[in-house]
C-alpha cells in the first residue's frame, strides 16, 4: 500500500526521520507491505511539494548544505506556504510534526479535520491541548500518535496506551531529561553547575538556549503527558515544575557520600504532576546514565514495571516517529 507523507520541520529529528525511511524502506515493505511516499516537507522557509514524491536524499542534501528546503533547484516545486496551508492544501494520507512549534495544535486539529493522520514529536500541542486533540482523533476515527515526545523511541506511550488496559495506574515514578542527568553527572564528577551545562552544550546535548532542560519544562511536559494518558487530561500549568538549578555542588557530595546520586524526577499520581531534583539510592531503576531515561510504573494488578532506554538521540527519536507512521499506516489500511 502506498502511503502518502508530509513531513513538518526539517531539523534534527525531521532529518533523522527521513534517513530512516530511506534506510528502513526494504524492511518495512516487506514486513508490513508499506510504501511511504513522502509528498510534501515544510520548514520555516517554506513548502518543497511533489506529489509523486519527493528525493528523500536530494533533500537532505539540500537541507544540509544549504539550511533551508527553499534553495531546491526546481523553484516550481516550491509553495510559499506555511505548516496550516500545506495541511489543507497537500494530499496527505498521515501528517508528521517533527517541529519545535508551541502552536502546532492548531493544525493538528485542522489535519485531523481535513481527514488526516497525526503523528508527533512535538510536546506542547501535547501538554496544552491532550484532551481536544485526542477527543478529536477519536470522534474522526483517525491515530493521533506522539511516542517520540516522551523518552524517544522507548514505548512508554505505547505501553501506557495499549497495555495495561485492566491495570489502573496508581504512581509513575521516572527520569524523563537527559540533558539534566549529564550535567548531575559532570557534577557528580567534580564540576560546577556552570562548566557541567558548558560542557552539554559544547557536545549539543543542551540546547544554546538550555531553560527548557534546567528549569525542568521540557522533564514537566513529559510528564503531563504521561498524566493525560496514564489517568485523565490535565494541562502543563498544573504542573509543579522546579529545575536543577539550585542543586549545589554540597548537594550533590552528601548525596554520594549515602550511597545516592541526585537527578530529575517527575512523580505523576491522578490529578498532580511534580518534578523535581531528588536523591535516589544508586541501585534504583531512577539512577540513570548518560542519554537513558526510565520510568517506574506502579498498578493495581502488575505491581512495579520498569521501562528504561535511549530517552534522546536522533535515530532514536526518530524510531518512536517511524514506528508511529506504520502504525498509524496500518490503521487506515484497516
Ligand atoms: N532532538 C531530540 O532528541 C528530540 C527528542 C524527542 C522529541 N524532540 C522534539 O522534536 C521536535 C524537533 O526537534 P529537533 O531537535 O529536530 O528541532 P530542530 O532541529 O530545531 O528542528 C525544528 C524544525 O522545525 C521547523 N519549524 C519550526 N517552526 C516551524 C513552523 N512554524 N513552520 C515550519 N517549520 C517550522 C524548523 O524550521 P527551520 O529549519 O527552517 O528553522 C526546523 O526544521 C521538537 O519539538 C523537539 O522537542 C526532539
């Protein structure tokens, strides 16, 4: 079955996506009968769109070299349109935002309208808007996937929404920032807070600008999500959100010295969301290395479950971003 793609964003994880559709292409038509013809790319400098499919590697190439998918050769193949009128405008059959736009919800919902699949790694549209999103989707019959927002490729979403469905979740527990757990580490190490951040965003693992990680947002619209799935809809602003920006490096030697390390932990219990830095024991599931992330689970029938992995990294994100278009895919073929 051909399915027909546009891809919103063409940053890291939109890049990483489209290396894996080209590397996966063989794998996922004969595991799934699948063909994803990607028709439409938008950044910020506008629309490359070709309905019979664009050159996933010219693109890049393009992208790459040049910074913007605008410097296409073929001026005929590019719109002038931004990410609402290419969600009415193309023939897509699932739409993927792969953006950091805090307003996409408002063409999520206009894709979701238009008939259109949604699959995402973007979080606000997430933390903000769960309930009209997803009550949308639902009412259209339509995926409306986001496994990337939360841990990248690691199926906590999948998990929490697939499984578990006689369970009722009382606490999730979980590490859900990496570039937080780098910088405790650096710490932990020796350094201060100032050259441990210095130092993750020399290697691009915090951002130039690195509030989202520090004050603990990006750990809180995580976690608000997984409230939203693990027990009902709630929003960001009833989040209590405090970062690590007040850890002390005092802090964190006490903490080893009792057989501790300090990291970032949400704790999500129906109808409150609190993330925060916290001394956890070195043997716990929590006490995580480098760009892994985990959650501890805890239901009514199951007792504990631990999911752990990559939290970060690009083909990681962008397998909970390919997993979601062959799922979503093989919703509509059915
Ligand atoms: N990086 C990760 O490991 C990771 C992991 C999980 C989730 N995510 C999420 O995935 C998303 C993408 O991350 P990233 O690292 O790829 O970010 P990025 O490198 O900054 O790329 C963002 C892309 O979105 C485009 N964009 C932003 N606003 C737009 C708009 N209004 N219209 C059209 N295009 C727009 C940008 O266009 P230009 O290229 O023209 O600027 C850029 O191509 C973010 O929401 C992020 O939080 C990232």
């Amino acid at each position: 079955m051909d399915v027909k793609v546009s891809i919103f964003g063409f940053g890291n994880v939109g890049r990483a996506t489209a290396r894996v559709l080209l590397k996966k292409a063989g794998f996922i038509q004969r595991r799934y009968g699948l063909e994803f013809k990607v028709v439409s790319i938008t950044d910020r400098s506008g629309t490359l769109w070709m309905p019979e499919g664009i050159d996933l590697r010219e693109a890049l190439t393009v992208k790459e070299s040049l910074g913007r998918i605008s410097a296409w050769t073929n001026d005929y193949e590019l719109y002038d349109m931004g990410p609402k009128e290419a969600v009415r405008d193309v023939g897509a059959d699932i739409v993927v935002d792969v953006t950091n736009e805090v307003n996409a919800h408002e063409w999520h919902l206009l894709a979701l309208r238009e008939g259109k699949a949604v699959v995402t790694s973007n979080k606000p549209p997430l933390a903000f808007h769960y309930g009209k999103l997803t009550k949308e989707a639902e009412r259209r019959g339509l995926p409306y996937l986001f496994e990337a927002t939360v841990m990248a490729g690691t199926p906590i979403i999948t998990l929490l929404r697939d499984g578990l469905l006689g369970d009722s979740v009382e606490r999730i527990e979980a590490v859900l920032n990496a570039t937080t757990t780098f910088i405790l580490s650096e710490m932990e190490r020796g350094a201060t807070f100032e050259a441990a951040l210095k130092r993750a965003q020399k290697l691009g693992i915090a951002e130039r600008d690195p509030r989202g990680d520090i004050l603990g947002i990006d750990a809180g619209y995580k976690a608000t999500i997984l409230h939203c799935i693990a027990f009902e809809p709630m929003t960001f602003d009833n989040a209590e959100v405090s970062g690590i920006v007040e850890v002390t490096e005092g802090k964190i030697k006490r903490a080893g010295k009792s057989g501790k390390t300090v990291r970032l932990v949400a704790t999500v219990e129906k109808g409150t969301v609190t993330v925060e830095p916290r001394e956890v024991p070195l043997g716990s599931p929590l006490a995580v290395e480098s760009h892994e992330n985990a959650a501890v689970i805890k239901t009514d029938l199951l007792g504990e479950l631990v999911i752990k992995g990559a939290g970060a990294g690009l083909k990681e994100t962008a397998s909970g971003v390919v997993s979601d278009v062959v799922k979503a895919s093989l919703s509509l073929s059915g």
